[in-house]
C-alpha cells in the first residue's frame, strides 16, 4: 500500500477551468478587431488598436456580464482600461528614447566634442562643426547654480528639520509653491534685477542665476525628505552627549543624511540641465566657445537645440537631433546616479 | 598623612542660554530657511516694477485686449499690448492637456497602486520617473517630428466625424501646429507629476477599509469605487491643479509645436493658438525695452496665476494627505 503524500494546493491559483473565458474572449477580441478592421476602411496599426481598445472592452464586458453579473461586468470594462492606462504611459516614452537614439545617433561623432560652430554654416556637413561650446557652457551653468542654489536649499531644509521655527509650516508652503514657478518667470526675474536693474550682460553666470531659483525648491524639498528620516535618537544623543546643537548638526546629522543629500543636489541638477526656457533670455546663445562665464554671449546644451531647430535646415535639425541626445545621455546618467545612491544606502 | 582639604572642581554651571556658536547657527540657518520667501517677494516686486507701466497705461485692456504691437509712428498709434487672447489660448490648450492627460494618469496610478503585477510596478514607477526627468525641449522636438504626423491625423478624424460641434469645426484645412496638438503633446508631459501624487495618496488608503470591502465581496472595481477614490479624492484632485500648473507655465515645448496667433479661436484643431508663456518667448527676441517691460508684466500675470493654482494644490494635497 503506497501511502498518499497530500499534494499542497493553492486555492487562489487560477486554474485553467476558471480562466479559459478570459483567454478565449481575448483571443475572440483580437479576431474580431481584424475582421472589422479588414472589412470597413479603418487603416493601419492605430485603426487596429483603437477598433481593439473598444472590442476587448465590449467582450470583457459582455463575458463576465454572462458568467457573473453587471457588476462583475464593471468590474471587467475598469481593468481593462487601467491596463490601457498603464500601456498609454510606457508608449510615449519608449517612443521618445526610440527615435532620440534613432535620429541623434547619426550626427554622432568624436569630433563634435572638440570643435564648437564659430565658423559653422547651419547647412556645412555634420563632419564640421560641433557642441563643444556648448558643452562648456551647460558645465559653467549647471555648476555655478549647483554651487549657488546648494547652500540656500540646504538651509532651507536645515531651517524646516531642526530649527522647526514658527515659519516653518508657511516656509514649506512658500518653497512647495515656489518649486512650481514657471522656468520662463525665473528668466525674466534675472532679466529684470541683473540685467536691467544692475546693468549686467548676457553671460553663463546669468543664466546660472536663472537655474540657480529653479533649483533652490529641488534641492530644499528633497533634503527636507531626508533629514527627515535621520531618527530623533541621533539628535538627542548628540545633545546628551554635551554637544551643541551646531556640533550635532555638523557632525552627526548631515554625515548621517550624507547620500541623501548627494541625491537631493544631483537631483537639482537632473532638474535644471535640460532647461531651455530662462537660458534663451540670459545666455544670448553664441557659436563659439567662451571659456569665461562671467562675460560674453554663451551657449548651452539645450540652447544648442533650440537654435538648431530654428533654423530649420535639414542638418541643422539633424544637429538638434543629436543635440538632445547628449542631453538625455546626462540627464539620464545623472538620473541613474540618484537611483544607484538611494538603493544602495540612505534608508536608515 | 595629608589632610589638606580636598579642593572641589568649580560648579559646573548649567544653563539653557545657547552658546555663541549655536546663536550663529541658528541665525544662519534662519536667513537661509528665509531666503526662499525672500527670493518670491523680489521676483514679484521687481516684475512689478518692470510692468508697472504697463499696467497703468493698459488698464484692465491688459487681460482682456487682443492685440499686441509697440507704438506705430506712421500711424499715429500707440502701442497695445493685450494678452487676452494668449491666457484664452493658455487655458484651453491647459484644459485639452487636462481632458486626456488625467484620465490616463489616475489610471496608471491605478495601474501601478491595484492591477499591476509585482514584477511590473518598479520598471513602471522607473518609466514615470525618467518622464518627470525628460527636458522640455525633447518633448517639444517629439512633439513637433513625431506626434504631429500622427496627431494630425486624428485631428483629421476627429473634424470629420464630429465637425458638427462648433469647437471641431475647421474654417481652413490647417491641422498642424493646433492647440489640440499643443494640449497632447503637454498631456504627455503633466503624466508623470499627476500619476505620482495620486499613486501616493492612493498608497495612503487604510488598509483594513480595503480588505473590509473585500471581505463583504467587492469586486476589485467596487472597491476603489467605494474606498480608494473617496479617501484619495482631493489628493487626486490636488494632482490635477499641479498638473495644470505645470501645462500652463511651460514654455518651450508648447512654442515649438504650437503656431501662436494673436486672436481667439474657438477651433481647437485649428492651427492658431496662444500661450502667455510662450509668447514671452516669441516677442522676447526682437522687443524694445518698452515692450520687454510689457512682457515683463506678462510674466507677473503669468507668475501669479501659477502661484495661486499651486497654492491651491498643496492646499488640496495637504489636508488629503493628512485626512488619510
């Protein structure tokens, strides 16, 4: 007699007796979208999927509506719109980095690294020519509002977590509030009190002074989030311990909040490297390199784009093209480096 | 044997008066926490400045007027500067974002919060995040070489079969370049911030309310019907106003796919449409210091309308959040 080992089930599995009216309604819908969408005059891959949205609706709709009731109907027309939902967001991004690769990658070279487009024709072959200026530009600006914005952001943030004084809940308001400004309003800020009222010039010092406002709320926000998280016992120790408040901030709760903090600045410069809007009014957008960023007409990244695409020759779009992938190459890495960082520690 | 008398340490003296290095701090610390009310008073008070003029010499034609041209000598006429038809032309394409925007975002969120299998929330949480990160000029270049091809085409649809309605109408085949397009290209892009903050106000749902529902034998939709929406409601609704916010502020993308024409149109898919922001953009290059202060007073109005909505917003999201 062979003893009977009991088999462990899993009740919540779906078997396949419970799910074979889903799989034959959905293979029923796909079929039924090609027969409409062969016999009436809908044409092309989006008539198919659009006729399929509406088909695989109705079925879902119509099966559970047979095999349950009107709410299990419901039920059915909600899921599958959600997961249309969810298609909808992968689909345009996949569709940007597709054709950003696909369009920029052929007016790639070493070569535009090295030289800038001081004596460049917008219609001279893509051989000549490159970004250079550019890149040296988008440096000076992203680095001298980094180093403007960082200290002010993290005050900010300081301010909220451990001084906590009366202001602070207005504080945060005004710094939620301020991280949604318009880019083009920070422009024509700097327009107004650095070039008209102080006399100053177009030059990447202005434009960083633009990025600088958009970047303080960025950087302030997130260290906000992570000072928050450096438990109270840290503090108290470091007070019982005779320190002052200074001594504890300076020595036991930035150094503990220290990735954190690495990833709220990169993450301010995730959000201001690719901004166009207030360069176009401070930077005034040259095509030779300037190595000084406190003077003269200066260009960056995205202005670099913005200037191409206007005007609108086939090459010079295909040097917006390739433009914008070198733009998305660093957001993307800086992107990254935010992710790699918050995994890795920062959780206390 | 020494029996001199032990000599006791001086008392130590404990006192709540902060010593000279935290007065500093805190002083610091304080001026920095300011600094962002600082810099908002001074942005509207030196746009102000700048727009004053305009402001006065406009009046309330400012928001209302049409017209937008600097002073004509050989004419005789003075300048105009309006822009009615630009915050009309902001509202609508914000409004067209909105409509296809939102409900694709609260469904991803959806998506992300309920439906979607355990493999597939990080890379999708992934996706939204690198979209919140893509600059707006890359939009604005995908919007104008890719989406447009196609979305002409759907505009092309949408005035065949549903022309009859006033707002479909086409008084001249111009498809491209239309607020319609602008509205889509801006709905890709307040995706990421509405999807976020409603998937977050959605994480904050009780649990036990979700598995009661469950337990009386809610179906899935019945549940977030009855449970989810109304606890996350304003957060929701909160999301879309920063979303709104986001549409009506930007800039570059929209002057790149948008034609910017200075009359209202009630045709949506005709190629003539406004934007405050961009127009900023457009004028900016070839206005005199008179006009640029009158651009200036553009961007107060601008600045005020964005404050005000994201004011609202957090207000929204706020008391949302803590309700649940």
């Amino acid at each position: 007699m062979s003893a009977t080992v009991a088999q462990p089930i899993k009740p919540w599995r779906v078997n396949f007796k419970q799910a074979w009216p889903e799989i034959a309604g959905a293979i029923f819908a796909v079929v039924l979208t090609y027969a409409i969408v062969s016999a009436t005059p809908l044409k092309g891959k989006l008539g198919f999927f659009v006729t399929l949205i509406f088909v695989a609706t109705i079925v879902a709709a119509g099966i559970s509506w047979l095999r349950r009731d009107r709410k299990a109907a419901f039920n059915s027309v909600s899921t599958v719109l959600v997961y249309i939902a969810g298609l909808f967001v992968i689909v345009p991004l996949a569709s940007i980095l597709y054709e950003i690769v696909r369009r920029g990658i052929a007016g790639l070279s070493w070569g535009m690294f090295t030289t800038d487009m001081a004596v460049t024709a917008s219609d001279a072959p893509l051989s000549e020519g490159g970004i250079l200026h550019a890149v040296v530009g988008s440096l000076y600006v992203v680095l001298i509002a980094t180093i403007v914005s960082v200290p002010i952001g993290l005050l900010t943030s300081l301010y909220l977590t451990e001084i906590k004084g009366k202001a602070a809940s207005t504080i945060r308001f005004f710094v939620q509030a301020m991280s949604g400004i318009p880019s083009i309003v920070a422009g024509l800020f700097i327009y107004a009190i650095w070039m008209i009222a102080l006399g100053n010039q177009y030059s990447a010092f202005t434009g960083a002074m633009a990025l600088a406002i958009l970047m303080i709320p960025t950087v302030a926000r997130t260290s906000e989030e992570v000072l928050k998280l450096v438990p109270g016992d840290l503090r108290e120790a470091g007070l019982a311990l005779g320190g002052t408040q200074w001594r504890t901030v300076a020595m036991i709760i930035l150094p503990a909040a220290q990735s954190g903090l690495i990833t709220s600045v990169i993450l301010g410069i995730a959000r201001v490297a690719g901004e166009t809007a207030p360069l176009l009014l401070t930077m005034g957008g040259a095509d030779a390199l300037n190595l000084n960023p406190f003077s003269g007409y200066s260009s960056a990244i995205p202005f670099y784009v913005w200037k191409n695409f206007s005007m609108g020759t086939e090459l010079s779009i295909q040097r917006a093209w390739s433009g914008v992938l070198v733009l998305m190459i660093i957001v993307l890495i800086f992107f990254s480096i935010t992710r790699l960082l918050s995994n890795k520690k920062g959780r206390f | 044997m020494n029996t001199a008398a032990r000599t006791l340490p001086p008392k130590r003296v404990i006192t709540t008066k902060p010593r000279f290095s935290d007065k500093v701090f805190r002083a610091v610390v304080t001026s920095g926490g300011f600094s962002s009310l600082v810099i908002l008073g001074l942005i509207s008070i030196f746009l102000l400045i700048n727009g004053l003029n305009t402001f006065k010499s406009e009046g309330f034609k400012f928001i209302t007027g049409f017209e937008w041209y600097g002073p004509q000598l050989d004419a005789g006429l003075p300048a105009q500067y309006g822009i009615g038809a630009m915050l009309y032309g902001t509202i609508v394409i914000g409004l067209i974002a909105l409509f296809f925007g939102f409900p694709i975002a609260v469904g991803a969120a959806l998506f992300l919060s309920y439906y979607a299998p355990e493999w597939l929330k990080k890379p999708m949480v992934l996706v939204v995040d690198v979209m919140a990160a893509i600059p707006s000029i890359v939009f604005g270049l995908w919007g104008y070489f890719i989406l447009m091809p196609h979305a002409e085409y759907w505009a092309k649809l949408i005035h065949k079969y549903l022309g009859f309605i006033p707002i479909f109408d086409m008084p001249a085949p111009a498809f491209s370049r239309s607020p319609f397009i602008a509205g889509l290209v801006l709905a890709i892009m307040i995706l990421p911030i509405i999807t976020s903050i409603s998937r977050e106000i959605f994480a904050q749902t009780p649990l036990d309310r979700i598995q009661a529902a469950y337990a009386l034998g809610a179906t899935k939709w019945s549940m977030i019907k009855s449970v989810v929406f109304p606890y996350g409601r304003g957060g929701v609704i909160g999301g879309a106003m920063l979303g709104l916010g986001r549409a009506i502020g930007e800039t570059v993308a929209v002057y790149t796919v948008l034609n910017i024409v200075y009359d209202i149109n009630i045709e949506v898919l005709l190629s003539a449409g406004g934007s405050v922001a961009s127009m900023i953009v457009n004028k900016f290059g070839e206005a005199s210091p008179e006009e640029v202060k009158a651009l200036m007073a553009a961007g107060f109005v601008l600045f005020l309308v964005t404050l005000f909505i994201n004011f609202l917003a957090d207000l929204i999201i706020n008391r949302t959040a803590r309700k649940g």
